[in-house]
C-alpha cells in the first residue's frame, strides 16, 4: 500500500481516478504546521531557531495521515511544485517523524505541473527527495516576515495608537498606494492648447490633422499655453490657403502576440478584461487546475497557476501549432514556433507559463462543466495561449505632412490600416489607462502635391491629467516590476492591505485611508531603509539564491537581523510627541489642503486663533486645535469640514465577497450607514 498526500481534497479526487488500488491519496487541507503567533517562535539568539505549531483543524488530517503511514510501504508527497509546496511536504514529513509513523517507510516527493494521468503517472516513476534548498528559502521567508511582523509591530502600537500591524512586502505595497496618492494632491492641472484642422480631399473625403509646426519651430505641448496663443495660432493657419501636401510617409509595422500568461500577467487580465480581484482570480484558477468533471471523467483544465515562467513545453507548443493551422490557416501560423525566455533565476521554479492542459478543448466544448467566472477565466487563459503562437498583425502606418502657403504652418494627420489582423482575431491585450485607439484610423488616399481644402480650424482647451490611482491590475505590475513579491503572494499583499483597513476601493482603484498614510509617514519617518524598494527587491532575490543554493539561509536571516535590531533599539526613546511632529510635517498637505482662497488651512475655525495639528489619541489620529484644553475643537482625520457637510456618503467598496465576487459595499441611508452584497435588486 502507497500513500499519496496532496494539499485539497479535489486535487485528492482527481489523483485518485488515475492511481490504481494500491493508492490511498489523502489531503493535508493547506498547511499543517505555523509558527505561533506569539513571541519568541523565531529566536535569533539560538541562531533562528523556528518553534512550529500543529494547527487544531491539521491535527485530525495528520493523525488520518499517520494511521494510514503505519500500515503503508511508501509516503509519497505531492503537493505543489514550488517552494510553498516544497514547504507543505517537509512539515508533514517533519510531523510523522516526530510521531514515530514513518518507521520503514520510504519517503518520496513528486511534483507535476498539471493534474492530468500522463503528467501523474510519469511524476509517480520519477521520484525524488524533498528539495532543501526550497525548503531553506522557505524558512528564511518565514522567519523574516514573522521577525518584522512581531517586532515592528508592537512599536506601531506603542508609538502610533490605532495601527493594525506592519508587514516586510505589504508595508511597501502600502507606501506605492501612498506615495501615488500625495503626487495626486500636490498635482496642479496645467492648461495647453492644440489646434484640430479638418480638410476635405477632391474627392470629399474629410480627415483630421493637428499642427505640428509654426514658424519653422516644433511645437511642445505648452507652447499654445493659453487661449489667446491658441486663437492667434488658429488665425495663422486660416490665412495660410491654399494647403499644399509635401509629404507622406508609410511603413508597415508588425505587432507581436503577448506571450502565455504568468501569474502576475494572468491577475492583471483578469482584472481589466474580467474585473475579477487578484484573490478571486487565483480562486477560480485554483479550481480549474485542481480538476473539474467533464463527461464522467475528472481532469485538470490547467498548468500550475502559480508561476513567473513563459514558457510552454514542446508538445503545448506543437498542440498549439496544429490547432492554428486546422482552425485559422496557413497564414496565422508563423514558420517556426514563437519560444518566449522564463526570467526565473532557478530551474527548479522555472514553471511552464498557465496554459490549458489540453487545446483539444475549447471554451465551448468544457461551458457545461464550469460557472460563470471558470468558464471565463478558462476561455481567457485558452485564447492568449494559442495567440501567443500565432502570426503577428500587420499595420500600415502613414504620416502626411500638409503646409500652408510661405509654409509657416505645417499640419500633421496620421493614420493607421490593419492590414492583416494575424493573433488580434483571437486575443487582444487590454491595458489599465487606454490612449485613443490607431489601431484602424484610416486617412484618404493622400499624394504629395494635394491641395485639400481648408473646411474647419478648432482650438481645443486641454488639462493635464494627475496620475491614476493604481487599480488590482497596475499594482501588481509595478510589484513585479520593482521585483517586489512573488507570484504566490501579489493576490495575499493586496488582501491583506484591504483587511486591515490601510486602503479602500473606489471605483476599482486604490485608496489609501488615513490610517494607512499614518502608518507608512511613521515606517517611512523611522524605518526608511525597510520600506525602500530597492531593499525589498534586493531581499527577494536573495531568497532566490538560497532556493538556487547560491547563499546560506541563515547567513541571510543574521545580515537582516543585525541591522533591523538596531533599527528597533533607536525607537525606544521615541517620544509619541516626537512621532506626531514627523506625521504632522509630512501628513500637513493631505489634512491641511490649501483652498485658494488665501486663508491659512491650519487656523481653528472654533476659535479662530489657534492652529490645527495631527493628534494622536487612544483610538487612533484626529485633528484638534494647539489652544486645548481652552478650545476642545477635534474632528476626524477624513472629513473636511467641523460638521461633516461635504464628506462622501456615496457608496465605499470595502472588499469582494469570496464566494460570490460581489462587492461588499458601505452606504448611508436615511437611518445611517449599512452594508451591502453585490447592487440591489430590481423591484418588480
């Protein structure tokens, strides 16, 4: 008798139809052991010593498991193929030989990077050993994140009252949310001007053009700075008849297929094309990877979805080929396969990119067997698969340049035709903040010599725009462009920053509350190092290296520990009245906003004398006046006014239900605020 362990009970059910008789496969349910949430579970001191508790709910999976050890020839461990896997498999080991189970038994790790019977049967004869290296690297991970978490945050709580919790990646999530919304505050719009031509060709045609020089010199953005250069701009080119075309330019430009989805890519797709959260998104993967009945049959939909890797292995990419041709033709398919490069460090975590286990089965054919958002994530992950391995689109672009007489203004009208629409039949990749789409914006026909005629002159007012706030989407992508997280982790950072109340959603972007901007002025005043970019990313790779046996774990946990110690020392004689003078310097512009109208933000309005500053009371900051005890005025931190009249009452998204993806939102009624699942229904 074998036993098999894997972490869920599905993926139990599945493995289970392809092992035959002599097989007891048996789930873990997730993790079975954690450090405690107490002090002293990592111990530096006894060179990081790790204390591990069983979990209650784990305690009745791992007696089952050891029951079934005692009477078994082999324990083979299958869980995930990455180093939360890795980890899963060590503890339950770890676990049974602290009980006496594994006496005679032969210990075997197995990893496949898709739940189907070939994959199974062929990872079943060839095993392995637990990998220590993962292991490592998932230990040092461990004992860093509990190190800040239980060190760090207690001074939150003694320094800044009202502070959840800090955490290594999630304290420097929290401060990208920040910083982008001080840039919005301090942002002034800006005012320019262009001028939109329309001409009309012989043939009476009409196209658009916009001037592009004026006396011989380019025009910047802000050149047309105002109305009256606008208009004087515009009165120049309506003197300029007769125009004249002095030149077009074409050139075809090939535009290349997104390559296969990464967890990260996969998330921000999710998100625009799907508005799932990153949370339900890795959900809904969870369970197409896991396996799903079709036709009687239990079977796994897709790879590991837990992966920075693009690559697709040989046989997808042949699948992929055959099905192009068959579907699309000949002139969808390029002459040799597209092979994209995986950017992971190690071989071991060089995952294949999150692709259907089998192409033979499209969206359509599997629609019965998956609800609304399987069946949409599925179709997602099968269209950008096979349009990474498709011909690229053909684009002709063409620039004409039209002057007036003297030439002393010169338009500019572009245009672009798609000439051969190659992968974009199948898949087009949505971005966060969309220009205005060229991708088919004809001109006429236009040859050098045309005189078109002169049919409207518009100036047109522009503002510039603050940047946006980050959406699920365009957060993770700056995460992992910083290098910050890793693909098991992006969906939990952003989690974890809603749950503690440090952000909120609105209108599917972030931002940040007040006592999230508290927290990161207070890291950033007295912790700057640990919140830096750079030192996060720089940390991360070093948890790379010790998965790829290139750094001793614990070599890593000592450099940390030294500098980080002595980060904490510094803080004792910390004084709360010391930390409210940094918050109330750095916080002043978002509490205090200048109005325009002159008058000092900061002047009591009860009062009128003194000055409004950051208070910090049990419960958390407020604002109250420099003349107290003699003026008692306070007020929140978020409302603007002393009564509140302008707070926002619309509807605040406070998260997304986890079983139905409906938003959970807070509104005011006529009898106060309430909460809400999903939009009220129509009453008939």
């Amino acid at each position: 008798m074998n036993v098999v362990v894997v972490e869920s009970p599905a993926k139990a059910k599945t493995i289970n139809k392809y092992l035959g008789k002599d097989y007891t496969v048996l789930a873990s349910y997730g993790h079975v052991r954690d450090l405690p949430p107490k002090d002293g579970s990592v111990r530096p001191d006894e060179d990081f010593a790790m204390d591990w508790e069983v979990d209650a709910k784990a305690e009745r999976r791992l007696k089952e498991i050891a029951a079934a050890v005692k009477n078994a020839d082999s324990l083979i461990l299958a869980t995930d193929p990455d180093r939360e896997g890795e980890a899963i498999s060590w503890h339950i080991s770890e676990e049974l030989k602290r009980r006496r189970a594994l006496k005679d038994v032969d210990v075997r790790r197995v990893v496949f990077n898709e739940i189907t019977k070939t994959a199974v049967l062929n990872a079943m004869a060839s095993p392995r050993g637990l990998d220590r290296e993962l292991i490592e690297a998932y230990l040092a991970r461990r004992a860093l994140d509990y190190l800040v978490g239980f060190t760090l945050s207690p001074v939150l709580w003694r320094k800044l009252p009202g502070s959840r919790s800090a955490g290594r990646v999630q304290s420097v999530a929290l401060r990208l949310v920040c910083e982008r919304e001080a840039e919005i505050e301090i942002f002034r719009p800006r005012e320019y001007w262009s001028i939109e031509v329309t001409f009309r060709t012989d043939a009476g045609a009409a196209f658009t053009a916009r001037l592009a020089t004026l006396d011989g010199r380019k025009l910047d953005r802000f050149d047309l700075a105002d109305q009256g250069a606008a208009e004087a701009a515009a009165r120049r080119i309506r003197e300029g008849e007769p125009f004249t075309v002095t030149s077009v330019e074409k050139k075809q430009v090939r535009r290349n297929p997104p390559p296969p989805f990464t967890t990260s890519t996969l998330q921000q797709e999710a998100s625009r094309k799907l508005g799932l959260s990153a949370t339900r998104t890795m959900r809904v993967a969870q369970k197409l990877y896991e396996g799903v009945d079709i036709g009687g049959e239990t079977v796994g939909l897709i790879t590991y979805m837990r992966t920075d890797g693009v690559q697709l292995a040989g046989e997808a990419i042949a699948a992929s080929r055959r099905l192009i041709e068959e579907s699309y033709g000949k002139e969808y398919l390029p002459a040799s396969p597209r092979q994209y490069k995986s950017t992971a460090k190690n071989a071991q975590e060089a995952h294949e990119a999150i692709r259907p286990t089998d192409l033979r089965r499209r969206p359509q054919d599997v629609a019965r067997a998956l609800d609304h958002d399987e069946m949409r994530l599925y179709e997602l992950i099968w269209k950008r698969t096979v349009a990474s391995q498709m011909e690229s689109a053909v684009l002709d672009q063409v620039s004409v340049d039209i002057a007036g007489a003297g030439g002393a203004a010169v338009l500019r009208a572009t245009g672009s035709v798609l000439r051969f629409d190659g992968f974009l039949t199948l898949y087009r990749e949505d971005v966060d903040d969309p220009a205005e789409d060229e991708m088919d914006r004809r001109l006429p026909p236009l040859n050098e010599g045309d005189r078109p005629a002169l049919q409207e002159v518009r100036p047109e007012q522009h503002f510039t725009q603050p940047p946006p706030r980050y959406t699920e989407a365009s957060l993770v992508k700056k995460l992992e462009e910083l290098g910050i997280g890793r693909p098991s982790t992006y969906a939990s950072i952003l989690q974890v920053l809603q749950d503690r109340n440090y952000v909120r959603l609105e209108k599917k972007r972030f931002v940040p509350e007040d006592r999230g901007r508290l927290v990161t002025a207070f890291l950033s005043s007295f912790f700057e190092r640990y919140v830096q970019y750079n030192f996060t990313a720089d940390l991360e790779n070093q948890l790379d290296d010790i998965s790829g046996g290139r750094i001793d774990w614990k070599a890593v946990l000592r450099d940390f520990w030294r500098d980080f110690h002595k980060a904490i020392d510094g803080t004792r004689e910390l004084t709360i009245g010391q930390v409210i003078d940094s918050l109330d310097r750095d916080l002043g512009p978002h509490f205090f906003p200048e109005d325009g109208s002159g008058r000092d933000p900061r002047l009591c309005p009860a009062c009128k004398a003194g000055r409004l500053g950051l208070k910090l009371g049990r419960n958390g900051g407020f604002i109250g006046c420099s003349n107290y005890p003699n003026c008692s005025y306070t007020r929140p931190l978020a409302i603007d006014t002393a009564e509140g009249a302008d707070a926002d009452t619309s509807p605040r998204e406070l998260g997304r239900d986890p079983e139905t993806d409906l938003a959970v939102t807070l509104r005011k009624g006529p009898y106060g605020w309430y909460v809400q699942l999903g939009e009220a229904k129509d009453k008939e």
